[in-house]
C-alpha cells in the first residue's frame, strides 16, 4: 500500500500537568549553562476513519499532591474537551508504566490496553528492587495493571506491531526496558509520538540522555529509530517538551490546552 492510499488520522497533544525544574534535573551529566527548564506532561489522541485510540493516561489529583506535581486537569477532563468520553474509549496505548503514563487507567472502564511485553516484565522483575529503576512506578498501578491481565484487558505486543493501517508501535526500550514509540499516518505524513524515548526535543537532537534511565545504549540507539520512522525530525514528538504547545497550533478553543500535532508546525 503507498502512502497516499493510508487513512491520515489526527492527533492531538493534550497537556494536563506541569513542573518547574533545571536543566541538571534532565540530562545525565547534567549541564554547564544549568537554568531552569520546566517540564509538561501530555496524553495524546489519535482518531479518524471511525477509530480512537487514547495514549497514555497520564496521574490524577492524589500522585500529582505526592510528587508535587501542578495538575492542571485531570486527563480525563482534558479529553472531554476534545469530546471523548473515557468511559467510552476501547483502546489505549501505555508506551510505558511509569506513574505519568498509566496513572488513571483506571477510570477507562471498558479499554483494552496496548503494552509491550518487555515492560510488564520490567515492573515486575527484579531491577524493581532498586530505587534506580523502580522510583518511576507507583508499584499500586503496576499491580492494577497485572489485576487487568486477570481480566483480560491487556493486548501484549513483542517489538513492532500495527494496531490499524496507519498506526503502529515500536518498542525501543531505553528509559524503561519496554518503552515503545507510536507511529501515525496523518494528512502530513508520519508522525512518530516518541513519549519517553525522547523527553525533550534536545534529547534526539543532541544525542543527550535523560537522567531516569535503564539502557543507555538503546535510548542513543531510539533515536536512530525515531529519525527512521517520522518523515523529518519535525514529524518527531518529544514526551514532555512545552514547545510542543507552541510549535504546533491550538486545538480549536484549546489554546494553552490541546493542540494538533496532524498538521504542519508553526515554526
Ligand atoms: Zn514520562
């Protein structure tokens, strides 16, 4: 199938939480010029061609407080402003278990949940014994996901797999050791939404390497991936970059709020 017989979807950043922080705060080794540089926090909306699929789910209100993280909406409220009723939603992608990732599944009461493998094993294996790597996890929602296995709520996936024409995951591994990437074909060409395989646009751009990290090598490795699977870097999403809000345009009446990622970016 060419590309231009692929069904083009939306997608939609929406920002629900934020943080202050410092450049030191965000790259191994941290930085020479350290200042601040704040992080957002995003779920992200993929639809057309009659199907909606939701990726991540974000924290609430009690994860925020404990963190000491400013939620500025619920990640369901933000998807309501977009019309999505989470109550409704079939399908979620969780690029990764980290609490920022899958904190409200939860109130997505009928979804399946789209995981790889490797990262079910990760939160529940051995490396977990070690602050290093499980400080990320709220061992609460790594075991409300495992009760969601029981129920038979989570599609496991091993590498690279198509969801629908048009959309497909990529484990890359890295920042956890299941962290996968999802690329979309959109009106623009594809879009790769990267999560935590790149933080910030910095991290692919400059070869840099967040400080929450299991494999360096395969995050280095990611972003080969990540210039493989987007048309150009500028198809590339970072996870928690607030440029995103100002590079890409409003969703309509969602300024500050949402934004559409399908369409060319502003600068
Ligand atoms: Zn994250």
């Amino acid at each position: 199938m060419t590309t231009t017989q692929l069904p083009s979807y939306e997608i939609y950043a929406i920002r629900y939480a934020t943080r202050d922080g410092m450049r030191r705060n965000h790259f191994i080794g941290g930085d020479p010029h350290d200042a601040p540089m704040p992080m957002d926090y995003y779920v992200w909306l993929i639809r057309g061609e009659g199907r909606l699929f939701v990726v991540d789910t974000g924290f609430g209100a009690e994860v925020a407080k404990k963190r000491g993280r400013t939620l500025l909406r619920t990640p369901a409220e933000g998807l309501a402003l977009l019309d999505v009723d989470v109550a409704k939603v079939e399908e979620v992608i969780i690029t990764h278990l980290h609490y920022d990732h899958v904190g409200t599944f939860d109130s997505f009461p009928v979804a399946q949940f789209h995981l790889q493998d490797d990262e079910m094993a990760y939160a529940t294996g051995r490396h977990m014994r070690h602050r290093q790597f499980n400080h990320g996890y709220e061992v609460d929602e790594v075991v409300g996901m495992v009760r969601m296995v029981y129920k038979d709520r989570v599609r496991f996936h091993k590498g690279d797999t198509e969801l629908a024409s048009g959309i497909s995951l990529h484990r890359i591994g890295g920042h956890t050791q299941g962290l996968q990437c999802v690329r979309v074909h959109t009106q623009r060409g594809w879009v790769v939404l990267a999560s935590d395989t790149s933080h910030f646009y910095e991290h692919f751009e400059k070869k840099r390497v967040f400080t929450t990290v299991f494999n360096v090598g395969e995050v280095i490795d990611g972003y080969d991936t990540l210039h493989q699977l987007a048309d150009s870097p500028s198809h590339i999403v970072p996870g928690h970059d607030p440029l995103v809000m100002q590079r890409y345009p409003a969703a309509a009446g969602l300024e500050g709020i949402a934004v559409r990622l399908d369409v060319a970016p502003l600068a």
